[in-house]
C-alpha cells in the first residue's frame, strides 16, 4: 500500500469514527425530540401518530411556566455573578504574580474535584446550621460554588496569553486605569469571559445534584424531569426536555453571533485606525 493510499484509508477511517460518535453523542437527544411529538403515552418507534399536543399543554401549564422562570433565574444570575467574579479572579490567576499565588490556584479550583452530591450536602448542611431557609435563591449561592471554578479556569486560560506589555503601553500613552481595563483588557479577555458565560449559564441550566440539596420548596427543570421518571411519568417530560435543549442551543448559537459582530466590529475599528 502506497504512502497516498494509507492516507486516504485514514482519512477514511477517522471520518467512519467521528460519525459514529456523534451519533452515540446525539441519538439519545434525538429520541427525546421525537418522543415529544408522539402521541402515545409512552415512545415507541416508529412513530405511527405525530402530534404537538404536548407542546400546547407545556405552554398552557403554569407549573411548566414557573419551572422554565426558576431554572433561568438561578442560571442567569449564576452566569452575571460568575462571570464579573471570575474575571478578577482570573486576573489574579494568571495575570499577576504575588505571595500566596501558588495557593490560591490550588484553592480555588478544590470545589471541582469534589462530587457534586457531596458538595450539595454539604451546603445543606451549612445552610441548616447558619438557620438559613432554602430555596431557589440559595440555590444560586450553591451553583456558583461549583461553577465559578469552572468559570476562572475558563479566562485563566485566555489570561495567561495576555501581554503585559499592552497594559504598561497605554499607560505611558496617558491612559487612565479605567480606560486601559476598557479598551485594552477587556477585548482581549472577551473571548474567555464569553466562553465562561456560555459555560456558567449551561452547567446551572442543567444542573441536577447541587439543585436538590439547595432549593428546598422551589423546584428546578432537572428536578421536575428526575421526579417524573422515577414516578408519575407524563410524555410532558420529553416535551420539556426539548425546549431545555432548544434553549441551551439556541442560548449557544445567540452568544456566538455576538462574538462573530463584536470581532468584525473590533477588526472594523483597527482598520479604520490604521
């Protein structure tokens, strides 16, 4: 076999391997989708009776309403919060060096390693100690234990590219502290704090563990999905499965043509400069 023959039995091969992974990856999602629009109690293929009656009465039922509101309440502030903390954090990271650096790296990245089961009932435990009632709002507090990590990690990575060499520039142009973290530190970092957001708003959107430890009386999508398979199934919980997911993806693809326009627009302002 030639060196060129080889290469397009690789080529080949790889392509076999990578199709064959995303359909383990994506086949499951996909029998939700179509679950969701059987007609039949229970799914079952092929579908002989295609209907979005379940669709209607998710969007009619008030339970559905509020579970949808929780679940993006917790995962909206859980994403506003991360992301502002995370920043500095990511700053002191990787951007400056000072004593007890070594240390705080080791630190604040522990929560990770730690089963999140674990961590939940170990906030819960917490919570019942320092008289605190839990719901929906400690449950942001829970999330960002987890996350933020997650979050500081994802801009350290961006951070550590940083020169600071364009931060000490502006400062001999004139510029103020202000204006160099404006202009020159954000758009650099822009790419991780997106990244970080996406990764926030999805890992508390979907997050099941830390939820049941942490929201007491209140009750997130994970939760009401979890509770339905284990008793009382309804062909509800397909329905709402896909619109979590066509909400994530949908979330996924609005941040990622506002990096596309934020880059054009920067590309746009160093050509007009220049």
């Amino acid at each position: 076999m030639t060196q060129q023959a080889s290469a397009r039995l690789s080529r080949r091969l790889i392509t076999v391997w990578t199709i064959c992974v995303l359909i383990f990856l994506y086949m499951p999602m996909v029998a939700v989708i179509l679950a969701s629009f059987s007609k039949q109690r229970y799914f079952r293929f092929p579908i002989q009776r295609w209907d979005t009656v379940w669709y209607e009465k998710a969007m009619e039922s008030l339970s559905v309403r509020e579970l949808l509101w929780t679940s993006l309440s917790i995962a909206v502030l859980v994403t506003l919060f991360s992301v502002v903390l995370a920043f500095f954090g990511a700053l002191a990271f990787a951007r400056y060096d000072w004593k007890g650096r070594k240390l705080y790296q080791r630190l604040v990245l522990l929560p990770i390693f730690f089963p999140q089961a674990v961590l939940g009932l170990a906030l819960l435990l917490w919570f019942s100690a320092l008289g605190v009632t839990t719901s929906w709002h400690t449950a942001v507090f829970a999330h960002m234990v987890w996350i933020l990590p997650i979050v500081i990690l994802i801009m350290s990575i961006q951070a550590y590219s940083f020169d600071p060499a364009l931060e000490e520039a502006a400062f001999d142009l004139g510029a103020t502290r202000w204006q160099v973290l404006r202009e020159v530190t954000l758009p650099i970092l822009s790419p991780g704090i997106i990244s970080g957001g996406i990764f926030a708003f999805l890992l508390s959107w979907g997050n099941f563990p830390l939820s049941l430890f942490s929201t007491g009386a209140d009750q997130t999508v994970p939760e009401w999905l979890y509770s339905k398979m284990v008793s009382g199934y309804t062909p509800m919980v397909p329905t709402l499965g896909s619109l979590t997911m066509s909400g994530a993806a949908l979330m996924v693809a609005l941040c990622y043509i506002t990096w596309l326009i934020l880059r054009a627009r920067r590309r746009a302002q160093g050509l007009s400069k220049s």
